[in-house]
C-alpha cells in the first residue's frame, strides 16, 4: 500500500503505516462541530477534507473506523441556551441535526461513531482522576481542575509536539478557564470548570464537585474510549493544533503515558474573496446560505475539493458558478455514455480502465494529490467525448468507461446518477452498478431490486477485494447477510440474492 500524508507531527509527507500489525484496520478520529450554530463553510472544507482523508484510506484498501464527535458542552454553548432560555439538549439538537443534513446534502460518509461529549461525562470524570492521581493535574481553590503542564514537562513529556513552542517568551504556568484563550500563552487549561450561576442547570456532579468539562479533554475522553489509547489518525483545522490538540496529547499521553496518535493531519482555512469570514463583512455562507442561492451541495463539495488541503483556499461565489460549469462536463459525458449501452447487450465481466484508475490512484495516494486528480478526470473525459464523436465507439466500452467513473468516484464522492435507458432497466440481464475493479469482476445482479444500501455494501466489498482485504470484505459479506441479502461470486461479477 502507498500511501503517502502529510504528518504535522513530523512535519513531513510520510508513507502511512496502521499500528494494526495484519495493516488492515485504521482507527480515525476527526474533532466535530461545535453545535451552537450552523457549520458555516469552512468548516465544511474541514469535514469534507475529513471525507477525503476517509474515502481514500478505503480506496487504498484500509478497514477504516471513522469517528468525529458533537461538542454539545463548551462555553459558547452555554451561553446561547442561557440567551435563547432554552435547554441544552434542545438547542444543541437542532443544530446536531442540521450539521447530520448538510453532511448528507455535501456526500460526506456518516461517520461510524459520533460521540456527544455529554454522554461521556462518566469517562471524562475517569480521565481527569487519572490525571490527578499521576500529579499532573489539580483542583484549584476555585473549585475548578487544571492541567499543569510544568508538573506534565517535568515528568520528561513534550508539550509542544505539533507546534515548536518558546517556553520562555510565553506565560507558563497561569491559569485560563475559558476555552477560548489566546492562543500565545501556554497556561494550565481547565479540564473541569466548577459550577458558576452563568450555567444555569448545565452542570454534572463530580468527585470534584458539581461543574462541567472542558474542551479539551471531552476529545481526549472520546476519542480514546472509541479507538483506544493509540489510534492512528487525528484530524481537524489547523487553528485546531495549539491548544486544542496540543492539550489532548498531553491529557492523553499524561494519563496513559502511551504515544496517543501517530498521524496528525490537519486542514488549512478557508477565506471568503480573500477575507477571513466574518457576519460583519457579509462574507459568511452557510450551506444553506449558498443552496439559497441555487447552489448544490454537490458543486459545494466539487469546489472545496478543488485545492489541496495544506493550502489556504480562497472561496468566491465566481468559482462556485465555475463549479457548476465543470460539473456539467462530467454529468454530459456520463449521459452520453449511457447511450451507448445496448439493451440486449450480452452478460459481460467489465473492469475499468485500468490506466486512468491507476494515474488516479497514484495522484491521491500522493499525499491527497487532487488537482493531479482533477487533471486525470477531465483529460479522460476529453478524450472520451473525442472517442465518442466517433462512429465505432462500442456498448462495450461505454460499459467500461461508466465502471471507471464509478470506481472514481468512490474518492470523489460525486455520486451522480447514472441512469441507463428505460428498456435497459427493464432487462434482467441490466447492469445494475458497474463498480470499482482493479482486477476483481465488477458486475453487480439481482433477480429483484436490490436496496441502495446493500449495494453499497457490496460494491465496498467489491473494492475491499481489489485491495486484496479480504478480512474486510468478508465482514462486508457478513453485513450484507445479516440485512437478508447473499452475495455469489462468480467469474462474470457478483450476484445478490434474497435470503
Ligand atoms: P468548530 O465547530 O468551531 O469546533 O469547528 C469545526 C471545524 O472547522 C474545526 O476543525 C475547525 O478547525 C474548522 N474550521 C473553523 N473555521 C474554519 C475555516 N475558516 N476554514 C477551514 N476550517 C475551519
Ligand atoms: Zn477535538
């Protein structure tokens, strides 16, 4: 396997390696949205860059386990359900559920896990007892718990790993409850805030008194419950690396005094024509803010995927139109293609063009390479439409180019839909979803309509197969089973049946 990221925790592209010793499974956890408001778009880059980062790990054949938690405890929080006079679960509901929507609109793949940071309360707790009894945290005459990075440096850790920090010119050593602090002092943080009026009935009761977490520690608490106390990825913003994640090291590997995360991969901004977004400026979108304006979420995600994830991207309304543009392109090709397919055209094993499929592979292998991406897309396209203005272009290789773009597109997550003619979707010998293959035939049928899930379901085991993950694909197999479906392989493609 070769895949290829930037770790910010070496400061360099390194070939990634699972902890798993079999190399199959990977733990990933992305920070989520804090859930007092709509996530706004650059955000958006932030998870669909966390979409990518997923899709290609399973693209290179990985057995990834995705979590991104719900912040629905932090101070903004409380102060919105304090301004609004509502509850908490009420408030951060409605937004939870708004953020699950957009996702969706933007095709980004569910996460397997989202923790709310409420319902970790009792592991939160655990954690900073940890903490406390290894010395390294304290509670305060103030009622609340701090972490002491003095007692934490002192016991050989580094704080500092993602980002180089100057101790000296910094005011180690003081106290911020807020969660919000300056970025440029180092100071002991909160990792349990004493109950204050201002929280109304937002509090839980503690060893430590009645109070609330911090933020920091909510992602230290969850993450290591889900995934274990070392898990692979960790991903997010980069204004997320100091304090954010700098603090959930320390808490982590202070309580477990293991290497917490191997991989840290973290996402540039993103400003609006050339500013940072603010309400004032009047540059601030929502997703919704743009599908008012007659956007979709696809040409969202298609824009946002348009720039590499280390560079700052600058977003404007001009190249949302573009988007619209270069998505017509590929939507006509794929129309076209369609036309081609015969309705009576035999029962055929199709693989896609494994040229283009591997110039793909390489480009986002490549530390998420995507205008070398873009760039194989459209000069493919370019030349089919050259092929197809041509009288010989075949059934047969219209049948191959649509599993090339449906192989692409389980990185790309564009997930048009291509529909065959109305006499093709009657015939029983249709193609129902002609998917990935390096190697592996990739033909999926069935004698009744096959639900959208199960065949998800086996075009991932299809493409598990390709990558020779064949523990993977039989827990797919298993999947596909336990929802009343059987897969038969066979050296035309795989079939579904009803158990
Ligand atoms: P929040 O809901 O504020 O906790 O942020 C959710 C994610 O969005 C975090 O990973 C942030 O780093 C990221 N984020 C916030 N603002 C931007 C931006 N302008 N561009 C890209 N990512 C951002
Ligand atoms: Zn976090």
């Amino acid at each position: 396997m070769d895949l290829k990221l930037f770790n910010t925790l070496s400061r360099s592209v390194q070939e990634f390696a699972p902890l798993d010793p079999a190399g199959k499974k990977v733990g990933m956890y992305c920070c989520g949205p804090t859930v007092y408001d709509f996530a706004h778009i650059g955000n958006w880059r932030t998870f669909v860059f966390a979409d990518l980062v997923r899709r290609t790990l399973e693209f290179s054949g990985y057995d990834v386990r995705h979590v991104m938690n719900i912040t629905d405890i932090e101070d903004k929080i409380i102060k919105r359900v304090r301004e609004n006079k509502t509850t908490l679960r009420e408030f951060t509901g409605k937004f939870e559920t708004a953020f699950l929507d957009d996702l969706k609109a933007l095709n980004c793949k569910e996460p397997h896990v989202q923790p709310r940071a409420t319902e970790y309360i009792a592991e939160i707790i655990a954690l900073i007892e940890k903490l406390i009894a290894r010395g390294i945290a304290y509670q305060a005459g103030d009622g609340s718990v701090y972490f002491s990075i003095e007692k934490y440096r002192g016991c050989g850790c580094n704080y500092g790993q993602l980002l180089k920090l100057n101790f000296d010119e910094m005011r180690a050593g003081e106290r911020v409850s807020s969660d919000e602090y300056e970025k440029e002092s180092v100071a002991d943080f909160a990792l349990w805030k004493t109950r204050v009026p201002d929280d109304g009935d937002i509090f839980w009761p503690s060893p430590f008194g009645e109070g609330r977490p911090g933020w920091h520690i909510e992602c230290s608490a969850m993450s290591m419950k889900v995934l274990g106390e070392s898990f692979d990825l960790h991903l997010g913003g980069e204004d997320l690396k100091f304090p954010h994640h700098e603090d959930e090291i320390a808490q982590s590997e202070g309580a477990t005094g293991k290497p917490f995360v191997k991989y840290w991969l973290h996402g540039a901004h993103l400003l609006v024509e050339g500013k940072k977004m603010s309400k004032s400026l009047g540059n601030f979108f929502t997703l919704r803010d743009l599908q008012a304006k007659g956007f979709t979420g696809r040409e969202v995600r298609y824009l946002l995927l348009t720039a590499h994830y280390r560079e700052t991207f600058n977003f404007t309304l001009d190249g949302l139109a573009g988007a619209k543009t270069a998505l017509a392109r590929i939507k006509e090709c794929l129309e076209k293609l369609v036309e081609f397919l015969e309705p009576n055209s035999p029962r055929i094993t199709v693989d896609p063009d494994i040229e283009i499929i591997n110039r793909f592979k390489a480009a986002i292998e490549d530390d998420l390479n995507v205008s070398k991406c873009w760039g194989v897309v459209f000069e493919w396209i370019r030349d089919l439409n050259r092929s197809m203005s041509q009288k010989n272009f075949s059934s047969n290789q219209a049948i191959i180019a649509i599993a090339t773009w449906k192989t692409l597109d389980l990185v790309l997550g564009l997930d048009f839909e291509v529909k065959a003619p109305a006499r093709v979707r009657d015939n029983t010998t249709e193609m129902r979803g002609v998917v990935p293959a390096t190697g592996f035939a990739a033909k999926i049928e069935g004698e009744e309509e096959i639900p959208k899930e199960i065949q998800k379901l086996a075009m991932d085991r299809i493409q598990a197969k390709n990558a020779k993950n064949f523990q993977y694909a039989d827990i797919l197999r298993e999947q596909i089973r336990s929802k009343g479906w059987v897969i038969e392989d066979s050296p035309k493609g795989i079939k579904l049946k009803k158990l």
